[in-house]
C-alpha cells in the first residue's frame, strides 16, 4: 500500500465525526466468524424495540454482511438532499449495510483502504434520524477495521458473542482484550449454542460443550447476560428474512433474546 493512501486512511482520520444522533450505540462483536454474532445483532435490535425503543442497525461485517438477509431487505439506499444516504426499512427498524452498496461476493476481496472508505462513509454518512439505540454488527476479528470502529466511535459500549467451546473463547478474550486496550466498556458476553433440545426425545445435548463464555465473563469480571440453545426455527426464520423475536415471539428463544436486551437496557440506564 503506498505512503498516501496510507496516510490518506490511517484510524485517526476515521470516524472523526462520531454518530450523534443515537443515544446509545452498542458494538456486537465476536471474534469468530459463524458463532451467531449477526443473528444477535438483529434479534437484540427487536428485542429493544419490543421495549419501546428506536433501533437502527448498522451492518459493518464487510467480510459477510448478512443483516439485510436476515432483516428481509434489499435494495439501493438514495441519498438525501445533504448527500447522506437514507436507510432501508423493515419492521420499523432502520437498517445500513455494506451489502446494500456493492454486490454481497465482492467485499471479501477488499483491500484495506477501500473497506475503510466504505466504513467511514457507513458511520459518517448515513441520516439516522433519532433513534435510542444504534445497533453495529461488527466484523468477527479484531484487525484493523475493528480496532478502528472500536476507537474512532462514541460507543456505549461492546456485547461480546461466543460459543461454548475452547477454540472460540481463546478468540472471545482477544475480542476482550482489545476493546479494554482501546477503552471501550464490554457490557457483557452472551454464550450462543449452549445446547440443544432434541425435539424427538426432549434430551439436552452440549454439542459445543457448555458454560465456557460464563465461566470466562466471571474471570473478566465481566455480566454473563445469558445463553441461548441451538434452535433450528431460528436458522429458519432468519434465512426467510423473519427475525425469531417478529416472528416467533413467544418462543423461548425469543423471550431469551428479550430478557438479554432488558438487562443490557437496565445496566446501561441504572
Ligand atoms: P456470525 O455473524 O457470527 O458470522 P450468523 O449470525 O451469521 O453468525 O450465524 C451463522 C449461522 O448460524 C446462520 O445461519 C444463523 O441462522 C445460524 N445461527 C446463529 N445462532 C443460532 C442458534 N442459536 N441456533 C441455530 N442457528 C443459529
């Protein structure tokens, strides 16, 4: 990469102009690709919303951008009058993703300087309008895009994704490491497919063991906000564009995402 474009995109001049129109802005965030940050992401904006509030979500996962599937949008965002892009809209939820900008296969092949423009045109770029809470679906890892979301934005603070088993949480504590180092507050860590519930023979199985993200949030001193079971409906749904928490909101999962978001939610405001 030459010396000017470099220069021209180093994490300092990112983001200068942090989101202001949100009250809150909360990063999700996992180390590991696959292990359910986005599907958080998204059920965590209903949940929220389920308590009256106003919720954007901001798709930042350059290297998988999979919210406007699960949201169940599509399209181009216009530009306004002040040349800021307009979000797209489902379910009164307020939706940027990098996946509304370029074809979903290209970002993989990005190089540095123009995931960085395309972050910083996401962040600084978008009309928002009023919302309580910012909803941002990191990219798994913490390289440099991450370090600077995490550094460059105003940010509440980080819920950290893992799964149960070692190989995840070896990754879930660099996560943990890097936004103390740039000092962003972790709000806690949720543990996803903690278990799973046979539907013929109602036995519990620990397919990924189980109880690792909580033992690992207490060495942290950090909040355990819970653990949700592998749940085919929620792969179901959210392949159809059917958040579990619109779709299914009786279901327990649904209720599990519910009572994450209350708590993070009544930990942000006490
Ligand atoms: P990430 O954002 O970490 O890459 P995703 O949220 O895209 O992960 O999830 C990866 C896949 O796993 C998706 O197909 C999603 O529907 C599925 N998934 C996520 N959490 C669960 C769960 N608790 N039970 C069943 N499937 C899940």
């Amino acid at each position: 990469m030459s010396e000017e474009i470099k220069n021209k995109f180093t994490p300092k001049k990112f983001v200068k102009n942090p989101i202001k129109v949100t009250k809150c802005t909360l990063m999700i965030s996992s180390a590991k690709g696959g292990v359910g940050k986005s599907t958080f992401a998204v059920n965590l904006a209903f949940a929220l919303q389920n308590i009256g509030k106003k919720v954007g979500i901001l798709d930042a996962d350059i290297y998988g951008p999979s919210v406007p599937r699960m949201m169940g949008i599509s399209g181009r965002p216009k530009a306004n009058e002040s040349k800021k892009l307009i979000p797209l809209e489902n379910y009164n939820i307020k939706c940027m993703s990098i996946g509304f900008l370029v074809d979903v296969d290209t970002p993989t092949i990005w190089r540095g300087p123009m995931v960085m423009k395309a972050l910083e045109q996401m962040f600084n770029g978008v009309e928002w309008g009023n919302l309580d809470y910012l909803i941002i679906d990191l990219p798994p890892g913490t390289g440099d895009a991450q370090l600077s979301l995490a550094q460059n934005s105003k940010l509440t603070g980080s819920i950290i994704i893992s799964t149960p088993q070692d190989v995840a949480l070896i990754d879930a504590r660099k996560g943990i490491n890097m936004f103390k180092k740039v000092e962003v507050p972790v709000l806690g860590i949720v543990e996803n497919m903690s278990y799973f519930v046979c539907n013929n023979c109602s036995e519990r199985h620990e397919i990924f063991s189980n109880g690792g993200a909580k033992k690992e949030a207490s060495k942290f001193g950090m909040d355990f906000l819970g653990e949700l079971p592998l749940e085919t409906n929620l792969r179901i749904q959210s392949d159809k564009g059917h958040p579990i928490c619109i779709s299914m909101p009786e279901s327990k999962i649904a209720k599990s995402y519910m009572a994450i978001a209350k708590q993070v939610h009544n930990n942000i405001n006490k």
